[in-house]
C-alpha cells in the first residue's frame, strides 16, 4: 500500500517516549507511528460497522428460560456428561 505523508502535532513527552520505545526495540520511530494510526484506524471501524449477530430459531419456546439448566450443564453443575 502507498505511504501517504501527513503532519501531526504530539505532545514533547510523548515523543521522547517514542523515541526510547524505537531505541530499544531497534525498531523507526515512524513505524511505531504507522502501526499507531493503524490500530486506531482499526478500532474507529470496528466501531462504526453494526454488529453482525448471528441469529436463529431454535423452535422451543421455553429456551430462555431454562439457559441456567444448559449451562449448568456445560459447566459441570453437577450434572452428568452427555455421551
């Protein structure tokens, strides 16, 4: 993907952060910026798109008001393992 240039203002302390952070890691002070702005990009996304829930029909009715029983069931509630 093609490198775009921008200008950004930081905060000094920040910076000198970021520049020990790229001493140590032997790692661009501009590819820790890039993989910032990319993280950030990412969650701002996610954000914005609805949830893509999957849903479905079981046919009982009484579902709901018996998930304690599966869970317990799941989760070693006393109950025996199913084979």
């Amino acid at each position: 993907m093609p490198l775009k240039r921008t200008m950004v203002y930081a905060d000094a302390d920040d910076l000198a952060v970021l520049k020990a952070a790229a001493a140590r890691s032997d790692v661009s002070e501009a590819e820790i910026i890039r993989n910032a702005i990319h993280l950030a990009a990412q969650r701002v996304r996610r954000r914005s798109e609805p949830l893509r829930l999957r849903r479905f029909a079981s046919g009982d009715p009484s579902l709901a008001e018996r998930v304690d029983e599966f869970l317990a069931d799941d989760f070693g509630g006393g109950h025996q393992e199913r084979s």
